[in-house]
C-alpha cells in the first residue's frame, strides 16, 4: 500500500477488531484487511459503505440492463422446454454471436 496510514477500523467483511487497515494518498482512501482469513482490498466505494470509516457515501450508479429487452425467448432442447413456457415467466435467452441461435 502507498500513500500515508490513516488508521484502524474493524473489518465488515471478517469481523475482526482494528483489522482494516486504511490508507490515503491524493485524496483517495483505500483499505486492507490483513487478517489471515480475510486478506480482503477496500476501494473508496468499499470503504464508504464501511458503517465505522470516515469515508463520504458514496452513491452507486444503477447499473444499465436495458440491454436485456433485445432478447428473446427461445425453445431449449436439451431440458425439452418450449419457447411459451419461458416466455410466460419472462425468462430470456442469450445466444451465441456467431450464429445468433445457439443458447449461450
């Protein structure tokens, strides 16, 4: 780790008292659990979930699954499902690029 020792708080991950460690350099604090069970790096995001660090929240940006509307559902062979039976339980399937049918 690089930057200057900030301090110690307990680790969310294993538990352990004073086991994350956290650094800090250019304005950017990150983390790392040295204990021998965990053994676990914090980024700033990580770390600003961390109930006991002084770490800003920082929001998460929603992740974009808009993609998934372009998919079909499709008939599966091998488990003798039909291409309804997915469809009415909004199940979708994605396929191989190469040939754009084979279920991936």
């Amino acid at each position: 780790m690089s930057g200057s020792f900030v301090g110690k708080i307990d680790c969310p991950k294993c538990g352990n008292e004073n086991s994350l460690n956290m650094w800090e350099e250019d304005g950017v604090r990150t983390g790392y659990c040295f204990h021998h069970s965990c053994k676990s790096y914090f980024n700033e995001r990580a770390l600003s979930e961390v109930h006991d660090s002084d770490v800003a929240y920082i929001e998460k940006e929603p992740y974009d699954i808009s993609w998934i509307d372009s998919l079909q559902s499709m008939d599966n062979p091998i488990r003798g499902l039909k291409r309804g039976a997915y469809a009415h339980f909004g199940i979708k399937h994605g396929v191989i690029t190469q040939d754009g049918r084979t279920l991936a």
